[in-house]
C-alpha cells in the first residue's frame, strides 16, 4: 500500500498540542527528555539472581549466545482502579498495557488541557499494543480465575481488539476508535490514520500511540546471528556499530489536532506535523525483517 503525500497542499496542517508517556527510567516525558539529553542508556543487564526469580531455567542462563540485557518500566502492577470506576477484580483480569494506556491517554488530554467530558468535539483514539502474556502467564494458568470469570469478559479484558474502545468508553469519546497493528511501525502508523482522520473531518481532537509491556520484566533473550536483536544487548540506532535492537517496555501518546484551530483556540504547541507516508517492502528483500532500502526511499 502506498499513501504518499504532503499535508501542505490542502493547508491543514497538524498540531501536537499534548503528550503523556513512560519509559524505562523514565515515569513521563520530562524525564524522557532528560534521559536523551544526558545521553542514559536505560537498558538493564540482570543479575544470575534476577534472571533465575524471574523463571529463567539454569540451562538457558548458561547458554553463551544468551544476553542477560532487558528493559525494567517502574510500577505496571499499580493502576489507580477506582478513578476509572474500575472494581478490584476486573482491574485485575484486565492487560497491564490496557491499563496504563488509559491512565496514559487521561495524562495526555490533561496535558493537552481538555477534560474529555467536557469537549464538544469528537475526540478519535488510534494506537496498538504488544502480544498479551499477561493473560497466558498470569490469567489462563490460574484455574481459580478462570473458574470465576466469564470467557468473554477477559477476552474484552485482554484482547488487542480492545485497547482503543476501552479508553472511548472509559473516557466518553465519541470519535473513531482504531486498534492499528503494524508490528515496529504500530505507532506512526497510528499517528499517520489520526492525521487523515482529522483532515477528513472524522474527528477534532485525536489520541495516537502504542503500549508495550512485557509480563515478565526481568528476563534477558538469546541471540541468534542473522536476526534482529543485538548480540551484546546494547541498542546503536543510527551508528555504524548498530548491530540489532533490543526489545523493551513503554507507552507512548500524542495528542493531534487540525493546526489552524489549535491556533485559534490558543493550544500549546509542541510540533506541527507537515505530511506522512506510508507503504510495505513487499517480497523483494533479503528476509522477512530485513528493511528493503527502495521502498523506504520511496515512501519517504
């Protein structure tokens, strides 16, 4: 798919008028920022200890291509249940990354400086999230929870399907809710779907981002040559020593509106969002995860 072009051309341009987020090391964007500009790698490497109460069985620990490196978020148990009118058994059966992202979505519309309840608007929400361990480890394991919950209710609890209708719900938002899943690309392609929404008039303010948490925190991976990851579990974007990434923990939201009525309205500013792209490699590249170097010209 290809969908290329500038947003100059028909004058509607597109604000960030707020943002909410945390990371590793980092419980908001002001301490993200932060970390970026003192240069803080934020990646963890675990201790024999961490690793073997975490799961990790003794044979994998000894394996030399296994990297002892992963990404720790701070405080994924906690959710604030009852400000969302959630009762202590459903919070517990839902995804920690549903959770997070709403109280992340709340943050950012305050950040933006709108109560959602309060708006006359349509307020559209677009995002994704990571594969749900939560459910496997922690829900499908515990025949007790599973013998007192209903089947649909923690498939509405924890299914992918979900994350964006929950914050509509939750939040009384009346705009488009879109559940985008475009693997590495989930969140700029859900910030690229909240653009042409507001520029064709679906929505007036728009939600866009991802979440992704791992369900269980403290564990490393093993490396395998040819793939992705990195072999010594540090992560080199943009430099010629990269040698893979690393997988990690976070949530991301921005909040978008139509430049020239957040210019009217008097929003803050942050960054305005001149055009974007998208497309797919398709099958002429070295492997399935190997970036194809024309088509990323192209798109760009």
């Amino acid at each position: 798919m290809n969908n290329s072009g500038s947003f100059e051309r028909t004058g509607l341009e597109i604000a960030i008028i707020g943002m909410a987020g945390i990371f590793p090391d980092a419980q908001n964007i002001e301490e993200f920022w932060q970390n970026l500009q003192d240069g803080k790698e934020s990646i963890r490497f675990f201790t024999d200890e961490e690793l073997k109460s975490s799961g990790v069985d003794l044979s994998i620990l000894n394996n030399p291509n296994y990297v002892r490196a992963g990404s720790v978020l701070k405080d994924v148990e906690s959710f604030d249940a009852s400000f969302f009118g959630f009762n202590p058994r459903d919070a517990e059966i839902i995804d920690p990354q549903q959770r997070i992202f709403l109280e992340s979505a709340w943050q950012a519309l305050e950040s933006a400086g709108y109560d959602s309840k309060q708006y006359k608007g349509l307020i559209g929400v677009y995002a994704g999230m990571g594969i749900n361990n939560y459910y496997l480890i922690n829900l499908f394991s515990n025949q007790n929870i599973r013998n007192s919950i209903d089947t649909q209710q923690l498939i509405f609890a924890n299914d992918k399907d979900f994350l964006t209708t929950r914050v509509s719900y939750k939040l009384e938002l009346e705009g488009p809710s879109l559940d985008v899943q475009t693997a590495c690309s989930t969140s700029l392609v859900a910030v690229h779907l909240a653009c042409r929404s507001l520029l064709g008039g679906e929505c007036d303010l728009a939600l866009a981002g991802g979440v992704k948490i791992a369900a269980s925190q403290k564990t490393g991976y093993s490396y395998q040559e040819g793939g992705i990851l990195s072999p010594d579990g540090h992560c080199r974007a943009f430099d010629a020593k990269g040698q893979g990434t690393i997988f990690g923990s976070g949530v991301g939201i921005v909040v978008l509106k139509r430049l020239e009525e957040a210019l009217a309205d008097g929003d803050s500013i942050h960054a305005v969002i001149k055009g974007s792209a998208i497309n797919n490699d398709g099958a002429l590249k070295v492997s399935y995860t190997a970036p194809r170097i024309d088509t990323q010209a192209k798109v760009i």
